[in-house]
C-alpha cells in the first residue's frame, strides 16, 4: 500500500484479495444499491489466471523494475547530496535541494526493501522481516511526504525570491543562511511526523487491538482521507500550480533578466521538478480520491459484517503508480545535471580530483640511515611521476 490512498487492506486484513481466491466465496457490498444486501461470488480455478496476471505485473514492476530504478536512483542522490554539500554550493535554496535528496534517499532504500515481498509472492514472512517490514513501510510514508513538504518548500522558497526579490535579500541577511533554513527544515519534518502518527500507531503492538474496535476503523478510514489524500495529494497539487504560475509570469515580465539570472536558473531547476512531481505523482492522487469514494462503501461492508476486495485493475494500477513515485524519487539528479551549471561544474571539479587522487598510487618506502640516526622515506610513485616531483620538492 502506497502513501496517497486509503490503507483500507491494513484496515480489513484479507488472507488474499478476491484474485487470489480460488473456490471460495467472498462476500462484498452492492456498489449500486448501497444496502445491507450483500452479493455472494464464487469464485472457481479460472481466477487464478487473475491471479497469474497480478503477479507477473508485481514481479516486474514492483519487483525487478523498481529494484533497478530504485538501485540507481539512491546512488544518484548519494551524489546530489555530495555535490550540495559542498562549500560552493552553499545556499538556502540548495540545501532544501540537499534535504529533497535525502528524503527521495529514504524513500528508496525502503522501496527496495520492499522488493524481495514482489519478486517472491509466496515468501513467508518471519516474526523479524514482519518488523523490518513495518519499520520500513513507517519510513517509507514519513520519507515521502518529507519529500513532498520540502518540493513545496523549493516552491516558496523560489517564489519570494523571483517575485519579491529586495524583501527576500533583506530578510536573508536579518535572518541569517542557518535561522532561515530552519524556518523550512522544522514544518516539514513535524508535519512529516504527526500527519503519520495513525500509521506508526497502526504497525505498532496496539495497532492490531485498536482494529477490533468499530470506532477506531471509522476514524482511521476518515483520518486518511485527509492524510495523505489531501496533504501530501490535493493541498500540494493546488499550491504547487498557483505559485509556479506566477513565478513563470514574473519571470517573463521582468526586463533585466540578466541581473538576476542566478534566481531565474535556480527557479527553472525548481520548475523542472515540481512538473515532474505533478506529472509522475497524478495517478497516486487519482488511486486516493478513488477509494476515499469507496470508504462509505467499505463501512458499510464492515457494518454488514462482510469484507471490501480491490478489483483487479485498481491493484495493477496501484502497482505502476507506486513505481512512479519511485521514478520520481530517482530522477532528480538528471535535473540538476541538465540544468543546474553550477552544479555540473562542481560535480565534474570533484570527479576530477577524485581521479587524480586515485591515479596517483603512492608508496612509501622508508630506510634506516646508515649512521642510525634516522629514518629517511622516499615515495615510489606509479603513475606520470607529477606526485613523485611534488613530493621531492617539498621535502627539499
């Protein structure tokens, strides 16, 4: 279950959903009629083919090709977050870029984690991978929205600075880099934490004792309809279009662009993510407005005393949404390579160094004086012989 719909299996845990059900009755609510009147479907040995179709989408999507994806963008944001660091990098603006990595960071690490449950379906899960996994699916919520809260952060961030450019220096220099970037850094991760309280709650040793009771279920369903549907789904859609709106009105009215080229770069970079964001997270937001429709139907099944299943075109679609987001989290460092100059340049200075330092293959080799009064060492370098001059001369 991926952030941005409805938990409604961790709510009403199935032995399997209705695909995976062979000669057996499930009992689910009359979407149409919405009465107490429950429709009894058998289910015979055709649906395993359903059940075939499920499996082979998870095993390549959510298994080997989030695996991949995910593999490559963690390395890329172990990068990012190396060349952001950096003391040329320094800036309000970069260091939420920094923290966005190490947020799509997070989010990665867990989704692989989460890999070997979609590569082996039929894996037994052990009292201790069942807590690796509930601990991962924690940090996988808590690290995504951080990385949505911190994109809506670039955004403001950009925006006073592009639209209200003298009251943004002012307030930079009376604030202070470290003051200023705490004014961001502490409503995403307190936001972060509460909005998934119910969802540490839930994967906590209370969680499967508070499930019995008939008002716990109503109010975590309700719950989520506003966490995470619409404040990591509906709230930052909304906002992220307006300000990007008006960021790229104000960039096209300004007359003196090159005076101000370095904010209009860094606001471009910002664009460039927050579209991406837009376009790759949509069918997350579309799977959560979908079964925050479905919650009335899904209490009443509760009511009824029979149990709600996903059709079989919600779950594949939930599968390919997920691995979205997992692209999303991946593919933000090709951004600031394309468009971030200042951040090839300094990529490529530390590759640079990086491969003179490893070029130069320096060994030491240290003799005793014949007069024993010392030890004298000599280098032996492999290599173009630079280091061996650098080093003799040094030491003239």
């Amino acid at each position: 279950m991926m952030d941005g719909e409805v938990d409604i299996d961790s709510i009403y845990p199935l032995v399997e959903d209705f695909i995976n059900m062979t000669s057996e009755n499930l009992v689910i609510l009359n979407n149409e009629t919405m009465e107490n009147e429950c429709v009894v479907l058998n289910f015979t040995s055709d649906d395993e083919f359903a059940t075939e179709i499920f499996h082979g989408w998870n095993w390549w999507i959510g298994g080997w090709l989030t695996c991949l994806t995910a593999a490559l963008g963690a390395v890329a944001n172990i990068l990012s977050i190396v060349v952001l660091s950096s003391r040329s990098m320094r800036s309000v603006f970069n260091h939420l870029l920094l923290l966005l990595c190490v947020a799509d960071f997070m989010f990665l690490v867990t989704n692989l984690l989460a890999t070997p449950l979609a590569l082996l379906p039929y894996l037994e899960l052990t009292k201790e991978l069942m807590m690796v996994h509930r601990v991962s699916e924690c940090i996988c919520h808590f690290s995504l929205a951080s990385s949505v809260f911190f994109t809506i952060s670039l955004t403001i961030e950009r925006y006073q600075a592009v639209c209200y450019p003298h009251m943004y220096q002012a307030r930079t220099v009376a604030t202070g880099h470290t003051t200023l970037l705490l004014y961001y850094i502490i409503p995403c991760i307190l936001c972060s934490i509460l909005f998934n309280i119910p969802r540490f709650i839930h994967f906590s040793p209370l969680g499967p004792e508070l499930q019995q009771s008939s008002w716990y279920v109503v109010y975590i369903l309700s719950f989520q309809a506003f966490h995470p549907v619409t404040t990591t789904g509906i709230i930052p859609f909304i906002t992220l279009s307006i300000l990007n709106y008006k960021i790229f009105n104000q960039m096209m009215v300004t007359i003196n662009r090159s005076s101000r080229a370095k904010d209009f770069l860094t606001a471009k970079i910002m664009m460039i993510i927050v579209l991406t964001f837009l376009v790759l997270n949509t069918p997350r937001l579309l799977i959560g407005l979908y079964e925050v429709c479905q919650i009335k139907v899904v209490i009443t099944c509760y009511e009824a005393g029979s149990r709600y299943a996903k059709p079989l075109t919600q779950d594949i679609f939930d599968i390919i949404a997920r691995y979205l987001m997992v692209l999303n989290s991946s593919i933000n460092f090709g951004i600031y390579c394309m468009v971030g100059s200042k951040f090839r340049t300094t990529l490529s200075s530390m590759l640079r160094r990086h491969r003179a330092n490893s070029h130069i293959d320096q060994e030491i080799t240290c003799t005793t004086l014949v007069n024993g009064n010392g030890i004298i060492c000599t280098p032996s370098m492999k290599g173009n012989g630079i280091g061996r001059k650098h080093f003799m001369e040094s030491h003239l």
